[in-house]
C-alpha cells in the first residue's frame, strides 16, 4: 500500500514572510530556556508553553524517541595548487580516507587536481558527482581524527558569525553518541540533563535511532513541480531496543513522540514495508502532503526555512493550513526560528494508522 494519498501542492504553499531579526544567531542561554509552540493537527487549535514544561505534555505510558547522532568537525579551507581558495563541507564520511563534499570555489574543481590543507595534509579530486566531490585525503591521514583537530563547526548558512568555543558545545545534542552528522539534530538541542533526568524520574520510556544529517538538509528545493524534487540520501540506524520500546508503549495505548524530523524520517524509513523494523539503511524519504503516516504521532521539532522540505513535512504532518496559522502567529509572537530558535510539539492530524507494529 502506497504511504501517499496524493495532494496537489505547490512551492509557494510552502512560502511565508520572517523578518530577518527573529532568526536565531545564538542558542538561548540555557538548553531548555526556550518557547514552546503546541499544535493540535486535529482541531488546528495552537498554544504558547515554555519548552522546560514539555514533561508535563507526554504520558506516562508514550516513549520519546531521539536521534544521538554526533556532528562533526565538517567545515575546512584550503588552497588549489593555482592558488585559489576553497571552502569545503564533508557531506558524508565514506570511510578513513575518503570523503563526499560540497566545494565553494571560483571555479570548478578539476579532477585530479589537489588542495592543500591546514597540518600539511593534501586531498585530491577523484570525482564529481552532481552537487558534489568525492575526495581522497593522503595516505596515512585519519579523517574523523583530522577533522576533530582540524575541522570547523558546519553551522548552518544562515547563522552568520563564525564558528566558536560556545558553538562547539551548543550545536551538538548533549545525548550524541555516534560521529557522522554534518548539521545537527536540532529539535534535541534543547534538552539539557535535568530534562532528561525529569524525563527519568516520570518514568517516561526513551529510546534512541541514528542518522547522520546531510548538509542537503539545507539545500532549496528548486524544481517547479516539487514532486519532482530528489531528497540526499542519509544513513540511519533503528535499534532492536528501539523497535521493543515502540511495541511495549503501542501495547499501552501510548504515543510516539519523535524529537525531530530526522528522527520521524528513520522511524517512517523503517517501517516502509508495513512492519517497524530494526535494521541499518540508506533513506531519501521526501514527505508532503497527502503522506500516510505509520509510526510517529508526535513530534518535536524547530522552526523551518521558507520553501524547504523540513516546512514541508511538518505540513504534511500537522496539516498545511494549521502549519501557516501556526507560523504566523510564532512571527507576530517573535518566537525565534531555525537551528538555534525555539521548538514546536505537533499532535499528528492524521489518526494512527491501524496495524502498524
């Protein structure tokens, strides 16, 4: 069965003002110091909390669940042989020595060619491959080792002064685990370890997937047709713990609580076929409008940027026109937005989907 009801929509659906001062340039001083924007997908009716009362909003009988992906380092410049400089971003770590990139470049790399690094080290252009690089660093060079030595914070294009100590610790969930992620699970940032520990002391069930964000996450979406559109493909991880703590919260009548859109995308990954299942895999999941969803009912997530596919999502999830209410009012309540900006708890406007274990 096809998880789409399809809905016509269009780019501009996804489109809204935000004055540029509302953009988060800071996280909040402290993690769990944020507004928090409920929504109810079901009567579309919306009101304003503070993020530190979110225990009081799940069940004792639901389970969160969290993606403890780490960032990386993932940010580096460098030289071209000619001179040039050249900003890279790593996209995805292929292994100890070979690396995806985005590339910012007055001219277009060519292959073959070398660029010079900080710490004497080389990297060399083996292939292009559509809006990116595939590059090999030289041999006796430890990527993931370099990069945390190396590397710079990749914070996100609209976050506009450079990277510091403060960034550091502050664009990374204080759950991470697992090095991979080149953006950061942003929905998670605002939980702090009484938050947790909060979390604990309810007796509330958590539990744990993996993706690594793609920089593509923050790449526009530039076709006319947005159906059209082809999603980066991101790696995840679904736990057999994971999959056990949904079915024990499902066999209570409790809900699934998902921090993030990374999160919603590895549990509906992992349930394409009809079944929750745990396992490792590869998505591009692009969810709009008219989509079916099967495992999570709610979800934690940050505002979105106009016309992405994020806004998109959450749209699909809490129904487009209760999504628009809901960001005009958060603009004329001057929550703050994006990655280091505040957060919405979204009650899925779709009923549960029967059968789904």
């Amino acid at each position: 069965m096809s998880p789409y009801n399809p809905t016509v929509v269009r780019l501009d659906d996804f489109d809204y003002e935000l004055p540029g001062d509302l953009v988060a340039q800071r996280p909040a001083r402290e993690r769990s110091a944020s507004r928090l924007l409920y929504l109810d997908g079901r009567s579309g009716n919306f009101a304003d909390r503070r993020f530190r009362d979110l225990p009081q909003s799940i069940g004792a009988n639901d389970v969160v669940v969290f993606n403890d992906t780490r960032v990386i380092n993932a940010r580096l410049r460098g030289v071209k042989a000619t001179g040039g400089q050249v900003e890279i971003l790593i996209e995805r770590l292929l292994d100890a020595r070979n690396a995806l990139v985005q590339v910012r470049a007055s001219k277009p790399l060519r292959r073959g060619g070398s660029i010079h690094l900080l710490g004497g080290v080389s990297a060399r252009v083996l292939t292009r491959e559509g809006e990116f690089y595939r590059l090999q660093f030289e041999p006796g060079s430890d990527l993931p080792s370099y990069l945390e030595h190396h590397g710079g914070v990749p914070l996100p294009p609209y976050i506009e002064h450079a990277p510091d100590a403060d960034d550091a610790s502050r664009y990374q969930t204080v759950y991470s685990r697992h090095p991979g992620a080149v953006a950061a699970p942003t929905a998670g940032l605002h939980f702090d370890e009484p938050m947790l520990a909060e979390l604990c002391r309810r007796g509330i069930a958590t539990a744990y997937i993996t993706l690594h964000v793609g920089a593509g996450t923050f790449q526009p979406v530039r076709v006319r047709d947005i159906h059209n559109h082809v999603m980066h493909s991101e790696w995840f991880s679904v736990p057999e713990e994971t999959v056990a703590a949904i079915k024990r919260a499902q066999a209570r009548n409790g809900r699934v609580l998902a921090v993030g859109t990374t999160t919603l995308r590895a549990l509906e990954s992992a349930a394409a076929g009809g079944t929750l299942r745990a396992g490792l895999g590869e998505t591009n999941l692009f969810i709009l409008p008219g989509y079916r969803f099967l495992v999570v009912e709610r979800l934690l997530t940050n505002f979105h940027l106009p016309r992405s596919t994020l806004l998109m999502l959450v749209s699909a999830f809490g129904g487009a026109e209760h999504i628009r209410r809901a960001y005009r009012h958060a603009v004329s309540e001057r929550y703050r937005f994006f990655s280091y900006g505040d957060a919405m708890l979204i009650e899925r406007q779709d009923p549960p989907a029967a059968g789904i274990v």
